[in-house]
C-alpha cells in the first residue's frame, strides 16, 4: 500500500453530506488521504438551509483530537466550523499540545443559506489565538472582509487583505477566494513573499454547497503528502473547479459539489480548460 498519510479535520456536521465533515473526508478520501474527525457540532441541514445546532461539549472535542492524534497521528490539520470562542480556545491549545505544524483554517462563520456558524464574540478569538498558528487561512470574499475591516471589491483589495491576513494576524499564508466576486472565480494566494493568481472558468449552478470546505480539505490533504503550498492550492483549485463543474443536481436548494469528478474527470486534459 506504501505510506499511509492522514489528515484530520475539527469541524461540524451537515447531515446533507455537502459540506463540514463530510466534504472533507469525502475529499480526503478521493485525493488518497486517510481522513478522521474531531465534530465540534452537529447540524441538521440539507441544501434548503440549517435547521438546528447542536454544539458538542468541549471535553468531547478535545477527546476526540486527542484519540486520534495519541495513536493514529496526523500529517496535516484542518478547521472548519469553530461555533464558539471556547472552541477556538481549545482547538489552539490542542494545535500548540500536539506541535502540529500542517494548520489549514477555514474560517466559517456564515452557510450559503444565511444562518450563522461562529459566533459573533468568536472573531477576536479567531484572530488572535488560530490565525497565528496556521500554515494557510483561506476565507471567500465577506470572511476576509471581517477579519481585516477593510472593504473588498478587486483583485487589488483581495491582495491587501491577504497581506494583511498574513503581516497583521500572523498567518504563514492566505487564500482569498473569489467566488463570491463577478466575474471569473480567482483565487489571490500570498505565500508570505509572493502573490499568485489562481484562474478558473465559473460555472453557473446553484449547486455551491461546501465550495469553500472541499477546497481547503483538498488543499489539507495535499499537505499531508508533502505538497509545496503553491502545490497543494492548485491541485485544491481544480479539485473544487472539476467538482463545480460535474454538478450533482441532488436537492432542492444549494446542492452538493461532486467529489467523484476529480477522480472521474480530473485526467482529462481539456476539463479545466473548455
Ligand atoms: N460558480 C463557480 N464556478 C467555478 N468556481 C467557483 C464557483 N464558485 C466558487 N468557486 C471556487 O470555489 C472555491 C470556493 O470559493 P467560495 O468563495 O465559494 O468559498 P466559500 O464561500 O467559502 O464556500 P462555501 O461557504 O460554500 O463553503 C474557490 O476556488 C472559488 O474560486
Ligand atoms: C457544518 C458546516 N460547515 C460549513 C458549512 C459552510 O458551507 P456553505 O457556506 O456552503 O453552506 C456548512 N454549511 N455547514
């Protein structure tokens, strides 16, 4: 089988399977990550929307990181839905605890439908305890607007704030993710020296549920293998791009993306490309 590597995700469930943990097992999983789980909450949820929150108790997230790190061990970490500030706290302590050096954030706060998935105290947390300590941060367009305070409507503003990400909130690296600008969907790398533009066709489907977990999760398990960053956000960029495109139609709201297309489709030349 040749060498396992692992990634783990802290994150919250969506029972629809479309984003949270399991579009980032499924994603794992298709990029030949061995994928495990630490749920900081459960929602009910499918692509109408959030129908309820059930945050789990911090000594069962902090028992569910230190199971699997104590014995399986991990190569790369993700975050995802952090809910409140004390689970930010803890998921920091556990980051510093376990010396894991692979931090992916996602930084969460609002779903496609509209309801709320980090609290509003929870941004000072997310600033000054998690953005230090990750490898890359990887907001869409309003998440890096409320983390820097700055106004966000170009490529220009989109480099500021991932500068800012980096420089002001200690991040090693930001993504900034377009998909939520007009236009082509671009993505504005920093890597701490140099910026980098990642290009896409945009695919118009209302089926977007989990963009933005996919993509991290893919950049996590590429991590985990060793990848370059510069690497690991591209093969993360037509990972999502293949997903986007190869629309499941599954639901009546916001559906899934496809986490078979990579794998499907991924080796066609012209699938990124027409
Ligand atoms: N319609 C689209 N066509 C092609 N690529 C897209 C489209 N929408 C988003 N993307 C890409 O998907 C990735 C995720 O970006 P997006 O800005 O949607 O994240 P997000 O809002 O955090 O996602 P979500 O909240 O749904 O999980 C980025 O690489 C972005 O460029
Ligand atoms: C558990 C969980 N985590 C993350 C998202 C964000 O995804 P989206 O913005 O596509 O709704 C979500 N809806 N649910």
């Amino acid at each position: 089988m040749g060498q396992i590597y692992k990634a783990l995700t802290i994150a919250g469930s969506d029972s629809g399977g479309g984003a949270g943990i399991q579009a980032d097992l499924k994603t794992f999983q298709m990029l030949e990550v061995y994928g495990m789980s630490a749920i900081t909450a459960v929602t009910s949820q499918n692509t109408l929307g959030v129908n309820g929150i059930y945050d789990i108790p911090l000594e069962g997230i902090e028992g569910q990181i230190n199971s699997v790190v104590s014995d399986i061990g991990v190569d790369a970490v993700k975050t995802g839905m952090l809910s409140q500030p004390a689970v930010i706290e803890l998921v920091a302590e556990q980051v510093i605890k376990h010396k894991i050096t692979k931090l992916v954030v996602d930084p969460v706060m609002i779903a496609k439908g509209g309801a709320s998935l980090l609290a509003d105290n929870a941004q000072d947390a997310l600033r000054s305890r998690l953005l230090p300590l990750a490898s890359v941060v990887t907001p869409n367009i309003p998440e890096a607007e409320v983390i820097t305070g700055m106004q966000i409507t170009s490529i220009h503003d989109m480099k500021e704030a991932a500068l800012r990400i980096v420089q002001q909130f200690g991040a090693g690296a930001a993504v900034v993710k377009g998909g939520h600008s007009s236009g082509e969907p671009t993505d504005v790398l920093y890597d701490g020296e140099q910026f980098h533009l990642l290009t896409a066709s945009r695919y118009e489907t209302r089926h977007t549920h989990g963009t933005g977990c996919t993509f991290s999760a893919a950049i996590t398990a590429e991590l985990a293998k060793g990848s370059s960053l510069f690497d690991a956000v591209q093969t993360a960029k037509r990972f999502i791009t293949l997903a986007i495109r190869y629309e499941l139609g599954i639901g009546g709201g916001h559906g899934p993306t496809n986490h078979w297309a990579y794998w499907r489709h991924g080796n066609m030349k012209e699938s990124m490309e027409s």
